[in-house]
C-alpha cells in the first residue's frame, strides 16, 4: 500500500482503530523527521515525554536539557505575538477535534489515558525540519475532560542538530524555552518487558549515563525527538501560554 493510501486508511479508520506510531511513520513522506523516527522507534519514550510536558521540574529532570532564557531583544515581544495571532487562527478550527483529524492530524495512543493527548501532523513535522511556520504545528495537544476532548495547545519540533541561534530565529528564546529529551537509555526485551525496567530505563528511569546504561546492557540514545516547545495560546496569562 502507498503512502498515501495508508495516510486516508488511517484517518479513515482513527475513531475506531487510532493510529500506532509505526503507522504515523508510514503514513508521513518517504523521507522522516527527527520528530517521527523516533515516534516510530522509542513510542514508550513519547508517552514519558508526554508526562514531563506538563511537569513543573524539567530544569531538574536529567533527561530533559532547556535552552537559557535570553535577555529580552528588539522586537521580541512584536515576533511573540504575531506568532500568537497566526497560531490563535490557524488553531481556532481545531477546537472540535474532529476537524483536526480531517486535516490529518492524526492521535497518539488516543485509547491510553494520558495527561494531554497528542495529535501529530506528520506532513507539518516533515515541514518543520527545514522552516518554521506558526501556523503549522506539528502537534496539537488536547485535554480529556467527561470524555471530550478540548484544544490546550500546540507543540512545535525543530531538528535534533539545530543550534539555539536557530532556535531564537523560529521563537525568541527571551519568551519561550525550547526543549530537548536526553540520555535515554532503551532497555532490551518486549515493551512489555521495557514496562517492568522502567525505573531504570527509559525517559523516566534513573538510568541517565552512557555508562550506566551499558552496565545495564542497555542500549544508549543521547537525544530523542529533536527540540520541541509547547505554546498555550487561549490561556490568558502569558507565563502559561509560553510555560518555562
């Protein structure tokens, strides 16, 4: 089955039968991001990721690395809300989930209780490795409440190699911290084997040094996912809507 085919497959079938992240891969172009490689090969590692998001300890966390808050430059504040205005727009559609399916976001373990609930647009995600456009995020990141869903955010990726120069150029590092997932270590075994390890390996685990992971005879991974930032952009005070 094409690509393409296997893309309306999935988005046909996702109320029913959500998407796996071998799905997501598959479904993308022929050529990958950082961002969905790794969905399709650490997917154990997204659901971590997931939980740290919208953790308050990520400074701490020593799987979790955060660009230095910059001193404010000109201009900043005038990038940060022309950002908001196009993400605000671009969003608003996207309060009924459905219509964000239909566009091909497609949703991360969506049977699987979590604390937002990823919708990742694989086509965005491909787009964002190259250029950044704040109209076009690569996630959209939903909470579940009395089994509905309603729009929080939106989650923006940029390569595993960009520099913080970079980053600042696609959102100013004075208003918002991008992050990076690090020093995982991917223990051996079935997932469900990965499961009972996983205080030590894992995004979650102790284990946060390549030599530790060796002795564990793990396997080392020194950055997954590539750099991401959240934005909030309904919330009305501005240190939730660029949390740090």
């Amino acid at each position: 089955m094409s690509s393409r085919a296997l893309l309306f497959t999935c988005i046909a079938s996702l109320l029913a039968f959500p998407c796996t992240a071998k799905q997501l891969h598959h479904a993308a172009t022929s050529e990958t991001s950082d961002f969905q490689r790794d969905v399709e090969l650490y997917p154990e590692a997204l659901r971590a990721a997931n939980e740290a998001l919208v953790g308050s300890e990520l400074d701490s966390d020593p799987h979790v690395y955060t660009t230095v808050v910059r001193s404010a430059a000109p201009g900043d504040q005038q990038r940060a809300a022309e950002i908001l205005e196009i993400l605000r727009h671009s969003m608003a559609k996207y309060k009924d989930y459905r219509a964000a399916i239909a566009d091909g976001y497609q949703p991360f373990l969506l049977k699987t209780d979590q604390p937002l609930y990823w919708f990742i647009s694989s086509r965005n995600a491909y787009a964002s490795a190259y250029e950044f456009n704040p109209g076009h995020p690569t996630s959209l990141l939903y909470k579940k409440s009395k089994g509905e869903f309603q729009l929080a955010g939106a989650l923006f990726t940029a390569p595993k190699n960009a520099t913080e120069s970079q980053l600042n150029d696609r959102i100013p590092l004075s208003v918002a911290r991008w992050h990076e997932y690090v020093n995982l270590c991917v223990g051996a075994g079935s997932p469900s084997e990965r499961q009972k390890g996983r205080q030590k390996f894992g995004l979650g685990g102790a284990i946060a040094t390549k030599d530790a992971c060796l002795a564990a005879k793990g396997r080392w991974v020194p950055q997954v996912f590539g750099w991401m930032v959240a934005i909030y952009p309904f919330q009305s005070d501005p240190s939730s809507v660029w949390p740090r």
